[in-house]
C-alpha cells in the first residue's frame, strides 16, 4: 500500500477544511503542524478528523512527562498519530507510546530531516533502530534523499516510512516511492496551487502506478 498525504499548512481554518475536503479521495492522511493547529486551535484535529485520519505532526521532543501531554492533547482531540523527534531518546519515545496504546494511535519518529539536517544526520540510523526496537509505528525519512529512505527502509524493514520533501524541496515522487516509502507527504504543491485537486490527482496517479 502506497498513499499520499497532504500537509496542511495553511493558516486559515476554513481554507484548512476546504482544502482537505477537496483533495479528500486522493489522501489518505492530512497532517497538521503548528502554522495551523496555532491559528486555528487544536480543535481543526477534531474537525478534519471527519474528513481524513489526521496525523499531528508537532514533532514532539521533550522530557518524557512533557512529551506525553503534548501527545495525549492530540490524541484527545482525535488525531490518529503523532510525529515525535527520535533524537529526543528511548525515554521519551517510550511515554509517547504508551500514551498513543491508551487511544490506539500511531507514532512516527523523525530519523532525520528533509532540509539540511547535518546535525541528525549523523545519527539517524540509531534512531531508525530505536523506534523500531521499542514498537514505534513508522518513521519519518527524507524524499530530498532518496537513497537514504532506501538506507532507512533496510533497517525498519516493514515499519511505515512517510517521506516529506517532494515538490517544493525538490524531491521526486517516482523516486522516493521506488526507493521505499510507505507514503509521500506533500504540502506547498497541492495548497499554494489554482488547482489542487488536480495536483493531487496527478501525483496520486503517480504513486498508484508505481504499487506493486
Ligand atoms: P512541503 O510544503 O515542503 O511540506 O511539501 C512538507 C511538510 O512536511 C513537514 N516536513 C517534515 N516533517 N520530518 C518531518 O517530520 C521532515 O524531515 C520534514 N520535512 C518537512 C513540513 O513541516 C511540512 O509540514
């Protein structure tokens, strides 16, 4: 299974809401992130929830007591994952869990980032090792590097992989599917264009065709 999902980082709720349900047949998950959840209110979970499962991607990475609250006031307004930073430890990682087990939700953990990232990049691989040793759901690996979603799929071998970076940060669809990924997150190319439905469509399209 291959699948697209749209990154909704617009500031706007009803944009918000309009946007998820125009591409809704091409998605299977709209993901939040703070442009949106600090506009909107955390309640947009909620209300996007009944369009698409929502993943909250607050990117958690604090001290583990910390790090359950921000996730558990996601999944209480109904988002079906969290997005937590493996380099935050096993500690952290682990109160997360335990909190998305409480409501039957996912966590993905970012290895590394799509954008420069020099610093996580030296240790993305043990964090890929440490969110599939301790049940972790997914990881978060970068389509602007192909080769490393293909490096970071041999390690969690059938764990989800989700691969920001396609389209406005140059990363190709066709490659990052072939090199291993689960599902593409896409943002600015849908939402930032006169048609995005279309461009949804299309690079839905894309990613089908690629299934095997
Ligand atoms: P664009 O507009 O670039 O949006 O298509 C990408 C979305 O994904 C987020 N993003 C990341 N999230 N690890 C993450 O967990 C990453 O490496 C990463 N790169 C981009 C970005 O915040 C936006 O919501």
């Amino acid at each position: 299974m291959v699948g697209l999902i749209l990154a909704l980082d617009v500031m706007d709720r009803n944009r918000a809401i309009w946007l998820a349900r125009e591409v809704s047949e091409y998605v299977d998950y709209l993901k939040v992130n703070y442009p949106l959840v600090l506009s909107a209110g955390i309640e947009i979970i909620r209300e996007l929830s009944e369009i698409k499962p929502v993943i909250a991607d607050f990117k958690i990475a604090d001290i583990p007591y910390t790090s359950s609250l921000i996730a558990r006031k996601a999944f209480e307004n109904s988002a079906f994952a969290v997005i937590c930073h493996g380099m935050a430890g096993s500690d952290t990682l682990k109160a997360v869990l335990d909190v998305s087990d409480e409501f039957g939700g996912e966590v993905y953990v970012v290895t590394e980032l799509s954008s420069e990232s020099e610093f996580l990049r030296k240790f993305s691989d043990e964090i890929a090792m440490l969110a599939r040793d301790i049940g972790c759901h997914g990881i978060i690996a970068p389509a602007t590097r192909a080769e490393r979603v293909a490096q970071l799929r041999k390690i969690v071998g059938s764990m989800k992989i989700l691969s920001p970076g396609v389209g406005a940060q140059g990363g190709s669809v066709e490659e990052t599917i072939k090199a291993g990924a689960d599902y593409i997150i896409v943002g600015r190319s849908i939402y930032t264009s006169d048609e995005p439905k279309a461009v949804a469509r299309d690079i839905y399209e894309r990613i089908k065709g690629l299934e095997v």
